[in-house]
C-alpha cells in the first residue's frame, strides 16, 4: 500500500478526496492537514460533511495536522485540494522532500516542467516526471486540468482524427465549483452570473497544453484555439458545456468516433468503463441525470448536430477535480514512478 495524504481535507474537493481515498484499494489514507484552527482534532468533529455520498466512518478518528511538510513526512504521495494562493509554496517544498504531489490547484499547471495530465488523453505527458528528478527534484508535481477544461478535453479526445482549428465553448458551471455554501450562495438562486475570475483563461490555455505533444524534453501547445465564455448557473454539481468545432465530417461519422473512445487502461481501479458516454435523445446530457455516470468519472457528450455542435457533462468535483487527480496518482503508481 502507498501512504498518502491529503492537503486541504476540509474543504469542498478534500471532502472528495477523502471520500475516493478511504477505501482505495492502493491507496492508504495516513495524513489529513487543514487549518491550524483545526490541528489536532479528530477529521470527523471539524468537517462539515456536504457532499453526497455517506462519511467514511473508518477516517473519523484521523487527526488532523497543519498543512506543512512535517505533517506528510510519512507519505509517499499527497493530493493537494489548496487554495493556489497557498498551493503554490506548499506543493514545491514538499515535493523538494521527496514526496510525490498530485495538485488539484492551478498554481503549477502552466509550469513548462510540471506535467498537466488526463490518463485517457495524454499519459506520456508524465515524462516530465523525469525532467524535473533531472533539475533536482527529490519528489515531483503531477497536476490535473480545472473542472471545465477537463470535461471539454475529454469531449474533444475522440475528435483527434478529424481536422480543426478553432473550438468555442460556453460553459454553465455548478456552484459547487466556487466553494458556495449557506448564505454565500443566495446569490445564484434566480440568477446566472456571466463571469467566473481566470476561468477563461484557464480553458484556453490548459486545453492546448494538455492536447499538445511532448517531445521527451517539453510539451507543444495543440495546434488550434479555444475561445470560452464561463457562467455559473443554479446547478448543484455537474457543469454543463455548449461546444462549437469546426469539424465538417458527417454527424454518423463523429458519432463513431464518440462510440469507440476508450481508455488504453483497464487496470486502474477510479477508471471508468466509458470514459465518454454519448446521448442520442435530444434533451440528454442533464446535470441531474448524469453527472455520476461512471461514479462521477464519465464525462456525457449529447445533442451532436452538424456544423460541428454538441452539449458536454462532467461532475466538477469528481471528474473536474478530486477525481481527476485520483486517477492521475493511479497512473503515475501504475507506471512505478512511485
């Protein structure tokens, strides 16, 4: 078994993490760090259990530490679920000590040596791995993409075969992704917010590095552009997508492509059986209906239509985040990188 911890474990994606570690059948839970207010106290009298899915009885008793290097000495791995602001700091000591992260913040995605990976889509981006152990890296940082990049990654993955250029996307994203909780979020109820801070921007960069090619020494951006416009809307959990590709294949042909995207791993437990699940009823995919598919790790692809124009669902928290990097520590173990 592989010791890890997770940095982070009271808020929203550390609640996730918790919930995918506490019977991982590689993966034994051994480091729970959160704030100082809540260092020293049993995981199960400070966290405030939102999700759903019942609390891992069998992790109550963790106590829990400061969020610092000391605390995850004993770890061969740590999932990060920090602020970047915090992150960012954070992650790179830990990983100068010798121990693996896997990072759900964005404070190191764009980091030329730091591999920004999706199992299904760019596996051998963890050769970076290696470039950072060659600059003098006792451990490393693995991220995974923001929680809409990814599902417009993996809703772009089986379309590698056809020729495009330009990808435009209009994303209606859950209040879970922006942590909103009580009062906070009366603001949504009756509402659409047209703005979510950097989330453009993050859509249009990590998608190009993820798609890109590495070249054994670094990654070359994906030859095409994305332009997105990010809205939060009145949903739970579960962001929807609005794609625009220019890909002038038939609908059938698309539909294939769709239909035989498949993993080039059976092995990993988090690994669902369709990565990508398409609809043909025209009011499918539904936050509501689908959004755990495949225990929240299937992304949904509906309402194909010519031009190319299709509608895209993934569980932010769970594929958009906590999930993703899972699946990414799975991986890296799978490869002996650990």
């Amino acid at each position: 078994m592989i010791n890890v911890g997770v940095l982070g474990a009271t808020g929203a994606v550390g609640q996730r993490f918790v919930q995918l570690l506490a019977d991982h059948p590689w993966f034994h839970l051994e480091a729970l760090t959160a704030s100082e207010r809540s260092a020293g106290k049993k995981f199960g009298n400070v966290v405030n259990w939102r999700l759903d899915a019942p609390f891992p009885e069998s992790i109550g008793d963790i106590a829990v530490t400061p969020t610092t290097v000391e605390s995850v000495k004993n770890c061969d791995l740590v999932f990060s679920a920090l602020p970047a602001d915090i992150a960012t700091s954070i992650e790179a000591d830990i990983a100068a000590a010798g121990v693996a992260v896997c990072s759900n913040a964005r404070s190191h995605r764009m980091d030329p040596i730091v591999p920004l990976v999706v199992p299904e889509v760019n596996p051998d981006h963890l050769g970076l791995i290696d470039v950072q152990r060659d600059r003098g890296r006792d451990g490393f940082i693995v991220t995974n993409p923001n929680c809409s990049t990814i599902v417009l990654v993996m809703a772009l993955a089986p379309l590698r075969s056809f020729a495009f250029r330009d990808v435009r996307v209009a994303t209606m994203q859950a209040i879970s992704g922006g942590g909103f909780s009580g009062v906070s979020a009366m603001d949504i109820y009756d509402n659409v917010v047209p703005y979510i801070g950097s989330e453009e921007e993050k859509m249009e960069t990590e998608t190009l590095k993820i798609m890109g090619t590495f070249d054994g020494a670094e990654v070359q951006d994906a030859p095409f552009s994305v332009s997105a416009s990010c809205h939060r809307v009145p949903v739970v959990d579960g962001h929807t997508l609005a794609v625009w590709v220019d890909v002038e294949n038939p609908v059938d042909e698309v539909k294939k492509a769709y239909a035989s995207f498949k993993s080039p791993f059976s092995n990993l437990p988090l690994q669902p059986a369709k990565p990508v699940e398409i609809f043909d009823q025209p009011d499918r995919p539904q936050p509501r209906l689908d959004r755990n598919r495949g225990r929240g790790m299937t992304v949904s692809v509906g309402r194909i239509r010519e031009g190319l124009r299709f509608v895209a669902l993934g569980h932010n928290t769970i594929r958009g985040a906590a999930g993703a990097s899972v699946l990414n520590a799975e991986l890296i173990y799978s490869k002996k990188y650990l």
